[in-house]
C-alpha cells in the first residue's frame, strides 16, 4: 500500500472527465470502463507518490498518473519505460545516455589523435563504453 498522503487520505475525491476517462483508456490501453476505479487501485499500490507544484504524480511499476494537487481530477496517465536497475546500481535508461555521451566522447576525441593524452583518453572511454554494453546485456 502507498505511503499515507494528502492524496491518498482524499483518494474518494479522485475523478476524472469524459474525455480524461477516454485519454486514460487509450494511454494505457485498459478495456475496463471503470477507469477511475482503476486509478484509484493503481495510487493505493503505487510504488511512488509525489507532488510537484499544482500536480500529484503517481508512478507504477509500468505508468505515470498525473493528478490535479486541488480538485483530485486525474489529468492523464500514461505508459513509461520500466526501469530495470542493472546490477551496477543504474537503470538501463542511465547506462544508455552514459554510453550515448562515451561514443560522442570518442568521437571528439579520435579527431585529436595527434595530442599525446588522445591515446590514453580513448583508451579509457573505449573500455567505459565496452563496460557499459557488457552491463547493458547482462
């Protein structure tokens, strides 16, 4: 069950529009009608709750929920990557962008060969990125 929060202490509250029901429905590809029933399981077994500026935001192991902070409308919902955590610690998301800005990295590195440290410097990033895939695979 969710931590105890202004959200989940009003969770009667929680509603939504047609067209948020409609929004919902096609986001998260539910055939169930009772939306907002739906909704309010997910926020009771959220895995996080937070409240940003005007906004609740509620995150599942594979959605996001954003809902009003005021009127408890639940604005829109939607699919997000699952966050595998590799055994380094990081998410796969993480270890991509890393190796995203390694390969860049290297790049600008490859058109400064003729520097003594380039050698050395695409050394290390060659073994970060070949590390990094590794991890990426396991």
């Amino acid at each position: 069950m969710a931590n105890t929060n202004e959200l989940t202490l009003n969770i009667n509250k929680i509603h939504t529009t047609k067209l948020g029901i409609g929004r919902i429905k096609q986001n998260l590809g539910l055939e169930t009608d009772e939306v907002v029933e739906w909704c309010k399981q997910k926020i009771m077994q959220a895995d996080e709750i937070m409240k940003k500026g005007k906004n609740w935001y509620v995150y599942s192991a594979d959605s996001v929920m954003t809902i009003n902070a005021n009127s408890f409308t639940i604005i829109t919902a939607h699919k997000i990557a699952v966050k595998e955590i590799t055994a380094s610690g990081f998410s796969l998301a993480e270890m991509e962008d890393a190796y995203n800005f390694i390969l860049s990295m290297i790049q600008k590195a490859e058109k400064t060969q003729e520097k003594p440290t380039a050698a050395r410097r695409l050394k290390a990033l060659r073994t970060a990125a070949s590390l990094i895939t590794a991890e990426m695979k396991k």
